[in-house]
C-alpha cells in the first residue's frame, strides 16, 4: 500500500454517517488523502516515510469555521464592552478606514495561526482586500472559502459594487481550480446593500456556482432597517428577490420568526450559528432548536474576533451546546454531538466543500489531535462531551490539511512565527495612534 504517513489514533472521532468513534486506529496517508482506515496492529509493519505517534490523543476532523472577518484579529481587545453603534462608529470603522493590503495580509497570517493551533483547517471569510488573505491562507496552507464583503458604500479596496465584482472574477481566476483557496459571494447585510446588489450578487454566485454569504436577521435594530428601507423583514426580503436556496448562508438569525425557519428549511438555505458574537453584543439568543427542529442546517462560525475576541470553535461548540439549553429551559436541547456536528459536517455542507468535517478512507487528510492526558479530559468517559464542554481548545497537539503539518505542539512549520508577531507589534502601534488621532 503506497504510505506517506502513518498517523496512530488512540481514538478516532471520524465524524462518518454513523458518527463512530474508534479505539486504537491507523491512518494511512498518502497524497493528501486518507487511504485506508486500520486497526493499530494491522498497520504495526506497514513502512512509511513518517508515523505519528498519537496513542494519548483524540484524532478528528479539522474544524469547520464557517464564519469570520480573519483580519480583524488586529482589532481585538479595542472597543470591548461597547455599545454596537459606539463600538462600529468610534472603533471598528474608523480602523478600518485606515486598512491597507499589507495591514490585512498580517492579520489574515495571524489568524491563520490561531485557528490551526485551535484544530480548525477550514474558514469561510467575508472582508475587504481577500487577495491579501489569500495569499496568506496559500502560504501558511490553511484551506478557506473567501468572500469580499459587498456594501454600497466605498470601502478601501473598492470604490463601487461593480468593483467589487471585478474583484471577485479576478480572485477566481487567480486562484482557478485551487486545492485549497475557494471563494464565496457575500453581500454585507440587507441594509448596508440594495434590492440591486443582493440579486447581482445572487446572480453571480449562481453564475460561478458558489455559495452566496449574508449576514441575516442578527438583531432587533436590523429588523427595524429592513422594514424602514424594504417595508419588510430580511428573510422575506430575500425569498421575493429570489436569494434562497442551498447555496444560501445566512449569518446569525438570532431574531428569525418561527414561519422564517419553515422558509429556510423549504428553500434549503443553510444558517450560521455565532454564539460569542452574539452574546458578547448582546444581540440575543438565536432560536437553534427550533431550527434544527425545522430542518435547518446549521453551521457554526466565530464571527470577527473584534466581536468573538477568539477563533476558538471548540468555545463556540461549547457556548453554542449551553446558550441553547439556556436559551430554551431544557438541558436536552442541542447535545454534544449536534454542535459538533454544527463545527465540522454541516458546516463542510454550508460551504458547499462536501468531503470536508469528516474523517473517510478517500476523503482529504485534514485533521486535528487533542491530547487526551489532559486532567479536563480525564478519565474520558466520553470524547465528544469532552471536545465540547471540556476541551475549550486546550491540548490541540497536531494539526493537519491535506496531509501537511501546519500546527505542531507550539510551532507553526509555514510560517515565521516570531517575525509575525514584531510585525504585528507594529501593526497595533499604528491602530493605537489611529484611535489617539481620532478622540484627540
Ligand atoms: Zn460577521
């Protein structure tokens, strides 16, 4: 059997159909794809170029963020606990009016790091200036489904959607036929857009077959926007212009109406869970339950860490489990394995990369080890309650795409880490002074 590596599991969450999880298994890795699934003994004589030693950890699947704003990890920590209108006006735009390609290359390069040492291998991204982030996600080797953010104001990488469309057919034929580099379409919000610019956008995401990424129904004061400028709210916005369908991905729903969930799960749109975020703005509790009752695929995202502080899916597993038992006065609601399901499988479906979130003989190397030695994991009774109310992101020894290492036990093989972070050191000097310039 041809074997680049042996990668020894002392469990094996694969994440399959029947969400087995194994005792003492192989993977034999050849290509970048997963050749076959052994037993341990069976694979104890097969010679290889490599064999990993991870008899103490759990082995699943990368981690699936299907939501973030990556360069804003150069924003965190300034402006918390604000109010949402005071944090976006007196922070986060004027930063942003200040961003160059550079600027957000280097917080795309760090957000890369955090996310593979906290098991994640996959993020969808909405934010300006993505052929920086693309070109950090190539590099650092990371896969990524990326999508410049659409608005109907100017930001500082476009001056008119039809720029911004531009944009998107340069980064796709850039990055055409790309292993690990997709790209998405995603008009900002309902009212930060036009009736225009959600059904061009739509267009062209069915035009290219791509997945077409909104933020939807995140909070009180959207619905009041929505009504003021469309004389309705936004998910029946988007079903008369004809913007859901599966390849829709609707971003929070914390405020959706029992009847928006049925139209959801008709149309087969999917929705993006971000639990933080919303707490941490005090948008509210999204009705998951119920959407899962309904139908809907969920998926689970971090959003920005300027309103998340962390790209952490294993807080968001964690989070998104109790905010929903909170949320609906019954400990029963979303189990451990439904988020986990929401941070790998469904979020692989979301994105349309189907062979993503699970772990199969023919499907891609993508992968993460957590060291099951660990006193929170310990004894493990059972692994998937502990990767979801236990684990936190803590013990992540190993991370792997498409058979390559680009987490390993503190180091980061792809990239210079110490020279990112003088870099970056610099980086938070010039928004300091930013925000000095602006209150003085
Ligand atoms: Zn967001």
């Amino acid at each position: 059997m041809p074997c680049d590596m042996v990668v020894e599991a002392g469990l094996l969450a694969t994440q399959d159909d029947r969400r087995r999880v194994l005792a003492n298994q192989a993977l034999i890795i050849h290509g970048g794809l997963i050749q076959k699934i052994l037993p341990l003994e069976d694979a104890a004589e097969l010679r290889c170029a490599r064999r990993l030693n991870l008899r103490h950890c759990v082995v699943l699947p990368g981690l699936v963020n299907a939501h973030t704003h990556s360069p804003m990890t150069l924003f965190r920590g300034l402006g918390d606990d604000m109010p949402l209108m005071e944090w976006l006006t007196k922070r986060i735009w004027p930063l942003e009016a200040g961003l160059t390609n550079e600027l957000v290359h280097l917080g795309s390069q760090l957000a890369c790091c955090e996310m593979a040492a906290l098991g994640t291998t996959c993020f969808q991204d909405m934010y300006i200036f993505q052929e920086a982030t693309a070109e950090a996600v190539e590099a650092f080797g990371l896969k990524a489904v990326l999508a410049e953010g659409i608005l109907n104001v100017p930001t500082r990488s476009y001056q008119t959607p039809e720029e911004a469309y531009a944009r998107i057919a340069n980064l796709l034929a850039d990055y055409a036929g790309h292993p690990r580099i997709r790209f998405a379409v995603a008009p900002h919000t309902v009212y930060t857009t036009s009736e225009a610019i959600l059904r061009r956008s739509f267009q062209l995401a069915e035009a290219y077959d791509l997945p077409w990424c909104i933020h939807c129904t995140e909070d009180d004061a959207e619905l009041e926007h929505s009504q003021a400028m469309y004389g309705m709210r936004p998910v029946a916005l988007l079903d008369r212009l004809g913007c859901l369908s599966p390849r829709s991905v609707l971003v929070h729903g914390v405020v959706l109406a029992e009847a928006e969930l049925h139209t959801l799960a008709r149309a087969g749109a999917s929705l993006v869970h971000c639990p933080r975020s919303n707490a941490k703005l005090a948008s509210g509790l999204a009705p998951i339950a119920a959407c899962l009752e309904a139908g809907v695929r969920v998926a689970l995202g971090t959003d920005g860490p300027a309103s998340s502080n962390s790209l952490n899916m294993f807080q968001e597993m964690g989070t998104a489990a109790l905010m929903a038992k909170v949320r609906e006065g019954d400990s029963t609601a979303l189990p451990a394995q439904a988020a986990l399901d929401m941070a790998t499988v469904h979020a692989a479906r979301a994105l349309g990369w189907q062979d993503l979130g699970r772990l199969a003989e023919g499907g891609p190397a993508d992968l993460t080890a957590v060291s099951l030695d660990l006193p929170r994991h310990t004894p493990c009774t059972n692994v998937v309650s502990h990767l979801v109310y236990a684990c936190q992101g803590a013990g992540v020894e190993l991370t792997m795409v498409d058979g390559h290492t680009v987490y390993e036990r503190g180091c980061f093989p792809t990239v210079d880490y110490d020279g990112l972070r003088r870099e970056l050191r610099d980086a938070l000097g010039w928004a300091r002074s930013r925000l000095d310039s602006i209150s003085a």
